[in-house]
C-alpha cells in the first residue's frame, strides 16, 4: 500500500493549526491547569477563581512562568494532532475502500475517531503528563522536560493513560459533530453554488463557529474525567523536609482514578468534578474552533505543496535513473 497523501496533507494541517492555537492560548492553559489541579482543604483553597493563578504570577513577577512548559506542549500537541488527524483520516478512507459505501454514519465515524484517539492518546501520553507536570509546578520552578521525564519511573510517566483513552470519547463527540455540521452545510452550499463556480468551502468564521460548539458538546460530556486527569497529572510539592516528603509519598498514593475521586467527593461534593468547567470550555473552545479554522484554511496549500514534492521527487527519481 502506497503513501496515503490526503491523510498526509490532513494530518500536517491538522498539526499547524493545532501548534498556533495551542502557543496563542498558553498562559490561558496554564493559569486552567493550576485551578484545575487545586483540591479544597479544610475550607481553604489558594485559588478561588481563574483570576487568582493569574494574580499571582503578576505579583510575583513571574509573567514568563506562564508559559513554562510551552515547548513540551508544543511538541505535545504537534505530535498528537499529527497521529491523530492521520489516523482519522486514513480509518475514514480505508473503510470507505472496504465497505464500498459512498458516506460514513455517525456511529461508524464515532468508531474511527475513537479509535484515532486511543492511538494518539498511548503515543504521546509521556509528553501529555510532562506538560501537565511542567504547568502545575510553582512559578518559576519547572523543570525542563528530559528531568521532568526521568524523575520517575516509566510507569510515571503513563500517569492517567486510562483515562486519556476514556477522554478519546471527547475529540470522538467532537469531530464527529464537526464533520456532520459541516458536511450539511457544504451539501446546502452545494445546491445554491453553480457548476462553474470555485469549490465550496467552509467561511473562516463558519468554521470557527462550528468547532466552538462541536467542542463545547464534547467538554461538558467528558468534564469530570478532564478533572481527574489533570490531578492525576499535576506535579507534587518541591519541598524537601521529612514531613513534606511524607505528603508526597501520601499524594502519589491517592494518584489513582479512585483516589481523586474520593478526594473530589469528599472535599468538594458533586460540584466539585465540575471545577473549571467554565475556564476549560473557554480554553478548549477557543483553541479547538481555532485549530479547525486554521486547518481548514491551510489544508489546500498544504495538498498543493505535498503534491509539487511528490512531483519534484518523481522528476529527480526518473532523472537518476535515465543517467
């Protein structure tokens, strides 16, 4: 089987689009993974609103701390939206192959999302909790990625790899209420536009619109899981005396699905698996419908170029052998 080129061209889109969003929205990430990251106490917290994380870094003169960690986060989520618009991609046509079948249902395209998320999920989870460790770490004090990699065992650095496969429900809701949305209103575009009209695509701002809400719809359904992956994640206490060290010891115990859980219930209530909720819905959404709208726009520059490779490195072979 050939080189697929279309999977090519949607995965590297896919993977720009995500680099620029993610780089625009960092400090926005940050100051959300901290609050996240934070269970109440007593009937104390540090950070009472998404305000508070930001305060802090202003007072403490530690602005740049904001984007600590963003090189890992970048390679992170290149790396991810790479593998899994490629995948998504290539599941879509090899069943459109298999099958015969002209379009994709719902459940089936739930199925192929689900399934290129679980492998994005299991390929890039060591920088997923690196990336976490490096936000949630007191400002000023992030390590840089290979030390953040080695400071533990392997097993570390898969920390919430069960629910990270749980949570490819999420880009599974939201991709394929995406793609639904989208292909009706192409087909409507379709029968008003004329045949000797340019293709029809998705407006830049349609598409931002359209990955506002497919991801507002995948965030609110998987939110609870979102929380526990973050504390699961979130990077332990730098201190250095006995007693600390035993709370350290302690915490990493309680770094189980089960132990957040019973740790959110207990401290918080109910409510408290939905902490955040409004600072990842603004997070995620304007990163997500960003993401789409850029790859939407890049996507035919990205076909064109791969293609005039691909004829460039045809030409340079037949070359070669002609000499």
């Amino acid at each position: 089987m050939g080189v697929d080129l279309e999977s090519i061209s949607e995965a590297t889109s896919g993977a720009i689009g995500s680099l620029l969003s993610t780089t625009i929205l960092y400090p926005l990430d940050t100051c959300k993974t901290k609050y996240q990251a934070e269970v109440q106490a007593h009937g104390q917290r540090k950070y009472r609103n998404l305000s508070d994380v930001l305060w802090e870094a202003v007072s403490t003169g530690q602005v740049l701390s904001l984007y600590q960690g963003l090189g890992t986060k970048n390679l992170q989520s290149f790396i991810a939206q790479f593998v899994y618009f490629y995948g998504y991609s290539y599941f879509k046509r090899l069943y459109l192959e298999n099958s015969g079948s002209k379009s994709i249902g719902t459940k089936v395209n739930l199925i192929l999302a689900a399934g290129a998320g679980a492998c994005t999920a299991i390929v890039t989870q060591p920088l997923d909790t690196a990336s976490s460790r490096m936000q949630t770490s007191a400002f000023g004090k992030s390590k840089g990625l290979w030390k953040t990699l080695t400071e533990g065992t392997l097993s570390d650095a898969f920390d919430g790899l069960g629910i990270s496969l749980l949570l490819t429900s999420n880009p599974a809701i939201q991709y394929t209420v995406f793609d639904q949305l989208k292909q009706r209103l192409l087909k409507q575009k379709l029968k008003k536009a004329d045949h000797d009209s340019s293709p029809v695509v998705l407006s830049a701002f349609t598409a931002f619109l359209l990955g506002a809400i497919s991801k507002s719809i995948a965030t609110f359904l998987t939110y609870p899981a979102i929380r526990c992956k973050v504390m699961i994640q979130a990077a332990d206490p730098e201190d250095d005396d006995d007693d600390d060290k035993t709370k350290r010891a302690q915490s990493k115990s309680r770094k189980t699905v089960s132990g957040v859980v019973s740790a959110i219930w207990r401290r918080e209530g109910i409510l408290g698996f939905f902490k955040g909720l409004d600072a990842q819905i603004t997070k995620t959404v304007l990163s997500s419908a960003l993401l789409l709208m850029i790859k939407e726009k890049i996507t035919a520059t990205t076909w064109v170029l791969i293609l005039a490779i691909r004829r460039s490195l045809l030409r340079r072979n037949g070359r070669l052998k002609n000499v």
